[in-house]
C-alpha cells in the first residue's frame, strides 16, 4: 500500500483536508518500523505535491498545503480533486503512476 492507496480508502467524500498519521498507516501498510512509513508517505507527497491539473487552459495544483508534524501529515487537497475523483475510485494512484512517467501534469 502506499499513501496514494490509503488516502482513496479513508478521506471523507465531502472533504478537502486529511490528517495521515504515520503510525496508522504503519499500520495499515503491514510496516515494521515508523521510520519506513514517514518516509514512504513524505516521498510520494513530495511527487503529489509537484503535480498539477489541467483542464481546458486553466492549471492549478492538485494539492494545496503539506504541513508534517511528528506524528503525522495534514493535507490540503484543491477543489480539483471533485474532478479526478469522478468515478474513478483510484483517481490519487492514477494520478501518482502518471507522476512517475511524465512531467507533473494529470489533464482531465
């Protein structure tokens, strides 16, 4: 699992912000150790972090603020994701795939 996976099963349909806290997602993930788990969600946060949204000639970020704390991350995510999210239950890991293969632009 990874951060994309965990925020598609648990953030709130109506909600724009989500707290991740390291040792649930430990958790969940089937970790050993926090250490590996912060850094696993800090990373492809960083990747989330640098995408961007486009559609038609507007472009905008797909996540709005990142604050990391010690025991966990809390997410702003734009309006944006109202449009990734339809119908498509795997819209953030979509959208962390395609990261990794072009240049931080997801277009709907």
């Amino acid at each position: 699992m990874n951060i994309a996976e965990y925020i598609e099963q648990n953030m709130d349909k109506t909600s724009y912000r989500m707290t991740v806290f390291y040792h649930r997602f430990k958790k969940e993930a089937g970790l050993k150790d926090i250490r590996t788990a912060r850094e696993w969600i800090e990373t492809d946060l960083l990747e989330l972090w640098k995408c961007n949204f486009r559609k038609r000639r507007l472009i905008s970020c797909i996540i709005a603020e990142l604050w990391f704390t010690e025991t966990g991350v809390v997410i702003d995510f734009s309006h944006w994701i109202n449009e990734l999210k339809k119908d498509n239950p795997h819209w953030l890991s979509d959208i962390l795939q395609q990261t990794r293969m072009n240049n931080y632009i997801v277009k709907g």
